[in-house]
C-alpha cells in the first residue's frame, strides 16, 4: 500500500486533545484487515486533497436498504479515481436509546460488526441525535444494516420525514427531571416509525424531549415539536439547606446570584435567612435551582411544556418553537395516549398543509398561529404570546362568540 | 434461503435504553435528590434512597475509531462497571456507585489520552458537523477546526473558572448544523454560486431550486442553447441555499467562504428566555489545517467574557446587561453596517429607547 502523504492533517496530531487523525491512522497501520487500511488510507488522501484545495468532494446519491426509503446518507467521491478505496463511503444512521445510554458490551458488538462491514469509524453522535456509522459501501450497506437490525437497532431518518429524536439524560441521573424522558421519546418516536422510514412528509420533522426547562437538548430552538418538563405546584424549599448555603457562601453571593436574578422577582432572603417564594409569579426558569441544588427542587405537580416550530435558518430565518400546549400532565396512559394523539394530529396538518421544504415553524409564520391551532383542535391561550397584538388591523367578526367560549371554557375547567 | 432473497427490516425504532444503564440509575429512576460537584470533570448525585452516584466526564474526538471504541469499553470495564453514556456534545460519562472508583478511573482515562472536564463553568466540547469529512455541501472541516480550538482551549475543558458554563458550536454551511452556541463559528459566503450550466438541466429540479431561494434571486433561463438557471447577483445574499438541491449551483470557494464568528446563543431558559445567537465577526479566513485566525478571536471574547462577566452570567446575559457598545470596545472587534439586521422583523432589533451607556 502506497500511503497518501498528508502534511496538513498530520498537523491534527500535534497538541494535547484527542486526535481523529490519529485514529484513522490507527486503522490505516495496525489493523489486520488489509481492506480497512486501503478504505483508511484513501479517506485520509481524499481529506487531505480537500484542505489543500479548501473544497469538499462528496456527493449524495441514492442508496437505501430493502423496505425503507431513508436512514442512509449516500457518500460518492467525486475524486474517486485518485482515491478508489473510499469511493462509496456511505453513513447509515441509526436510533440511539433515549438519553444515549450504552453498556462496554453493546458497544463492541457494534464495533466487531462494522468493522467486518464498514470503515471502522462511528460517530457518537450527529447533530440530529443518531449513530453514524460513516463509511460503507453500497453492498455492505444492506449487509450491516441486517445484522445490527437483528438484535435490536434500527434505522433513523433523512429525509423528509419525522427525525431520530433526543432526550436528555433525563430521570435516570437528575434531581431536576420533571417528566420520564425515556418514555415520552420511545412512545412518541416509535408511534411514528413508518414516518421515520418512508419519506414523505412536506419536510423534516423533529423530537426532541428535556427533562426541565434547562433544555439541555435545546429543543425550544431545534425541535419541531419540543416536550419540554415543569412543574405546577410550589417549587419545594429546604430551609435548612439555604441557611447552609449561606453560611458556605454569604448573605451577599446569595443576593447577587440568585435573588436578583431571578427574572420575575418571585424570590427574597428574610432577615432570618430564610427564602421566600412568590410561587405564583415563579416561570420555573430553574437559575436559583441550579444554583443552589441541595435547597431547591421542582414542585411534585409535575408535567411538560409542548412547543412548535423551532428550527435553524432556512428559508425565512430563526424561529423558536413556541407555546400550543402550556401544561400536561404525564402521569397515566390516558395521559399518554393524548400525547402521541397530538403529535399525530401536528404531523397530519403539517403533512396536508406545509409547502414542500417548508418546517412547522414556517408553515405557523406563514398561515397564522390561529389557523394552526383550530387545525390541530387546539384552544387558544394567553400562554401562547407574549403579548397580545398591538396592530388593530383585524377583523374580529366572531369576538362576542369567542369571548363566551373563553368564559365557557373557564367555568369548565374550573 | 436464498442469498438473493432480500430481509424485511424489523421496525424496532428507539431502542429500550433501561437495558443500558447502571443499576444505580434504574434502583434511583425519578428519585434523585440533589447533585454536588466535587471538582472539575466530577459530578455526584444523591438518590433520596441515600444511593449516591459520581459521574466523570471525558472528552473525546467525536469520530471514533474502534480501536478508540474499544479503550473507552475497556475502561468501562476495568474502571466503570461496564457502562458508558454520551452527551449531546459527544463527551461521555462514565458512572460509578462507588467513591473509592473514581480516582482510579480518572488515572485510566488520563493514561488513556482523554481528557477529564467539561462539569459546569468550563468551556465544554464544541458541538459540531461533519464538514469535508463527509458532508456533501460543505465549506469547511469540522472535526479538524474542533480539534485545533480544543488545542488551545483545553485548560478552560478541565477547569471551571468561567463566569458560567461556554458551548462553542461550529458549523460547514450557513444551514448552522452546529446549532446556537454562547460562540458560533460558521461558513459565511460571500461570492454567489458558480454556475455549471451544462449541468443544470440534467441534476438540478428547476423549480425546486427557484423555490428555495430566500430572496427570490433565482430564475429559470436558457443559457448556451440548454434549459438553465441565472441568479439575480444583486439580489443574491450568498447563503448557498440552492446548493443543496443544485449541486452545479456551486457555493464554496476556497478563498471566498469565510467564517464569521456569531455570539450569544443560548438554549436554557434560566435567568431569561431562550436566544439565538447574533453576528459579531465576519471576513475570518477558512485556514486549514489550523484556522489561527478563528480561534484567536474566539480566545479574545472568551478573554473579555472571563474578566469583564458576573457569576452566573451565560454570554448573552453578560451582554445584556453591559450592551452591545461595550461588548465591541472591550473586544476590540469592528462593528460595522453588517451588524445591523435588514431581515423580515428586524426592526425589533434596533434600539427604540434612550437606553444609552457612556
């Protein structure tokens, strides 16, 4: 084997982080199977040629396994008559468990599979959540895909379709998990797996899941449809534990870092060291949690926010996902079952109503929020804005009649 | 069967992740009380059981090799009780349920070359893409941009003296894969696409193409003869949205994609509402295999962050309170009339008020 020189990715050794580089190295020299160190070796020439040439050099293609329509990322070099070994370098991307849980065990079976069939590179994880096993070629594609499908993994999606989704590391190792993540997402996502496998929605569709309003998974801003953990009753204070609190670190640290910055003023320190609550006025924004997490825990009254619509750039600019369901209980299955009930409701009126290329965000933008609402039989509610509009130029045509449904729903609710 | 006969795939979807984790985490599912942080790269939870679990995060390179794969299951095994977690930033977490472990795993993961940190106000791993590696439309590396900053960032990975914790994010294309981060550094073209009209009418769906330009600046046209596509180059704002579908329509240049450096993302809602991330750098030179330039402004906000930002304060919140002014004096950045949003609903981003600072 004629090894590829590359001076400038070998610069990518130098220096104290953990070098990819390396690793591909690694499999061009020390494995014992030839045919990874040839696909190896001309991974790195093909890389190479591109920071020489500052220019990417793959393109997509059509590639899927029997039965689906994606979950493959199709990868041919357009240089590939300089770098044949790697010339079909396809990723299939597969669904990690809610929270991205592995044992060493499950690991190294995936690693001793792929690497009989694949590159011997996996990438823990993309940015939409999956596993890439990046780098098969069309043959083995199938033939890899068969055998980790076998015991237990499958496909994500690419597409136009509904998106692997994430999930925080949830209730399994956080005080401040207000909802089971690994449930909601196994429920939700496995609900609507012909949508993950079979392309056919107007665009992406994506779910993402967060334990509490930290949104560690950064839902509000990336997900189509967030579900997003709260709580409704009093936030629970230890009295005790602020008091320690004060003594480790000072009437005034208290006062700097979490009184004053508690974004509607829903907290004081009394003279007796003691922390108030205003619990009605509180938006569980969850900073005076994070700080002072032996004293301060969510409330037991616990449940999830559902926002719509978040997404990145394209066509029209950002757009964060916005309020449609401002609480809901998860606690029995009829709870449960009125989840995925929404979620295909969402999916449905997206499918019918949504541009081609067009996200549930830029389709509320461009329809109105109310339209989306009374199409996926959702009532309106002042959680949803905020503010109410300030341009009167509208037509409220129906205004005594909406307002009686408000007090109607009020009475009802009460 | 026959060799020929194709296999029906078993729609599994979402695998069980309760099969994978540490028995302290299903012994204490929903019941943890509190967490402690005892020193950088080392968490500890309390269950209300009185269980108690350390978790010691490591930074890894993201694309892992199996030889790499098969170190980490080592540790795990010798050092972890057998199990591994990754986060959305592609660190990992191994767990233990016992005190006594956690030194010891330390030392493994060490000696092994990975890095213990990324807890709390460090600067975390820079969540990322996959760039000339192997995404079809990229202006740049990712993984290789990841590696040179973490380089030089590594001491703020394995300490925490930031005001809070920082997520760097970077991102290929303008698409902003990589997400909002407290600093973005992304492709930002500057040249409209190259056409290749020979190709067009063969590759490229016309009206598809027409369609995703955000600007309207694309029309259908007959050039040489052949069924084409023109671009209006006043109108065209360079964002390479019609590369994607058009890959004839080509977007990356090797001297006029650049990178601009964004800042202020922010996903959490504490403090304040969620942000997206706002333009301060632009015109950074794409310089493999190291990008110098980039990372040396990244390391100048980072600095003035440091010094200038209260406990607690994320960048945005630092920057609301000190205002934009301040934030192009104290980091010696230009701002200039890019800076000022001409898009749909830009007008809520001016400053409407006589909120002043001198």
């Amino acid at each position: 084997m004629q090894k590829h020189e590359t001076p400038m990715l070998d610069e990518l050794e130098n220096g104290p982080w953990p070098s990819f580089i390396s690793g591909f190295k690694r499999l061009r020299d020390d494995h014992p199977d030839k045919r990874i160190n040839l696909v190896a070796n001309d991974l790195l020439g093909q890389l190479e040629h591109s920071y020489e040439t500052r220019k990417g050099y793959w393109k997509g293609g059509t590639v899927s396994v029997f039965g689906y329509g994606g979950g493959i990322i199709p990868r041919f070099s357009e240089v590939g008559h300089a770098f044949p070994e790697s010339k079909e370098f396809h990723t299939l991307r597969v669904q990690p468990p809610p929270g991205n849980y592995y044992t060493s065990d499950i690991l190294r079976q995936m690693a001793d599979d792929w690497e009989k069939d694949g590159s011997g590179l996996i990438t823990f994880h993309g940015q939409t959540g999956n596993i890439m096993f990046i780098g098969a070629t069309s043959d083995n594609t199938q033939v890899f895909f068969d055998k980790i499908n076998g015991y237990g993994w499958d496909l994500g999606g690419a597409g136009p379709c509904v998106r692997t989704g994430m999930s925080c590391v949830g209730a399994a190792r956080c005080e401040q998990s207000c909802c089971n993540e690994h449930k909601v997402h196994r429920l939700l996502l496995n609900n609507f797996q012909d949508d993950v496998h079979r392309p056919a929605l107007p665009y992406k569709f994506k779910f993402k899941i967060s334990g509490c309003p930290n949104d560690c998974m950064n839902a509000i801003e990336r997900a189509d449809f967030a579900v997003i953990g709260t709580w409704k009753d009093d936030m629970k204070v230890d009295q005790e534990e602020v008091k320690a609190f004060i003594s480790l670190k000072g009437r005034q640290y208290i006062t700097d870092n979490v009184i004053t910055r508690c974004p509607t003023n829903a907290l004081s320190l009394s003279d007796d060291d003691t922390l108030n609550v205003d619990n009605r006025n509180c938006v569980r924004c969850m900073h005076c949690l994070n700080v002072m997490t032996k004293a301060l825990s969510p409330g037991d009254d616990k449940g999830v926010i559902i926002l719509i619509g978040g997404k990145r750039t394209l066509k029209i600019g950002d757009l964060m996902g916005t309020v449609v369901v401002p609480f809901m209980k998860l606690d029995t299955e009829e709870d449960y079952e009125e989840i995925v009930e929404l979620a295909e409701n969402i999916i449905d009126f997206f499918a019918e109503n949504a541009l081609e290329h067009e996200r549930t965000g830029e389709m509320i933008e461009r329809i109105g929020l109310v339209n989306f609402l009374e199409g996926i039989e959702v009532e309106v509610d002042p959680n949803m804005v905020s503010d109410p509009r300030s341009i009167n130029y509208i037509r409220m045509d129906e205004w005594d009649q909406e307002a009686k449904k408000w007090f109607d729903n009020q009475a009802e609710s009460a | 069967m026959s060799e020929n006969k194709p296999r029906s795939p078993i729609e599994s979807g979402v695998p069980d992740g309760f099969q994978y984790m540490h028995p302290s985490m299903l012994r204490n599912f929903g019941m943890w009380k509190y967490h402690e942080h005892p020193k950088p790269g080392v968490l500890l939870h309390v269950s209300k059981s009185g269980d108690k679990l350390w978790t010691v995060k490591i930074g890894t390179q993201r694309i892992l090799d199996v030889y790499t794969i098969r170190v980490l299951c080592d540790i795990a095994d010798n050092f972890a009780d057998g199990y591994i977690r990754f986060t959305l930033r592609s660190n990992i977490e191994y767990c233990v349920a016992d005190e006594a472990k956690v030194e010891p795993l330390i030392k493994a993961v060490e000696d092994a070359g990975f890095i213990v940190g990324g807890t709390a106000n460090s600067i975390s791993m820079i969540s990322h893409t996959q760039g000339w590696l192997h995404c079809d439309i990229p202006g740049t590396d990712a993984s290789g941009v990841v590696k040179s900053m973490m380089d030089e960032l590594i001491d703020e990975f394995k300490t925490c003296t930031m005001p809070n914790r920082v997520h760097l994010t970077t991102s290929c294309c303008q698409i902003n894969c990589g997400g909002q981060g407290d600093i973005a550094i992304n492709v930002q073209h500057t040249k409209p696409p190259k056409i290749n009209h020979d190709l067009v009418a063969n590759v490229c769906e016309r009206p598809t193409v027409v369609a995703r330009c955000p600007v309207a600046a694309i029309r259908p046209a007959m050039v040489n003869g052949k069924p084409s596509l023109e671009v209006d180059e006043k109108k065209c704002i360079c964002c390479g949205a019609c590369y994607p579908p058009c890959p004839p329509m080509q977007i990356n240049d090797p001297i006029h994609s650049q990178l601009a450096i964004w800042v202020g993302g922010n996903h959490s809602n504490a403090r304040s509402k969620p942000t997206f991330h706002k333009l301060v750098a632009a015109g950074v030179p794409n310089n493999p295999p190291r990008w110098p330039e980039a990372t040396a402004i990244v390391k100048q906000i980072l600095k003035v962050y440091k010094e200038d930002a209260k406990d607690w304060e994320r960048i945005n919140d630092w920057i609301e309170r000190i205002g934009w002014p301040r934030f192009f004096e104290l980091t010696e950045l230009p701002f200039t009339k890019y800076h000022i949003d001409n898009w749909t609903g830009s007008r809520k981003n001016l400053n409407a008020s006589t909120y002043i600072r001198f």
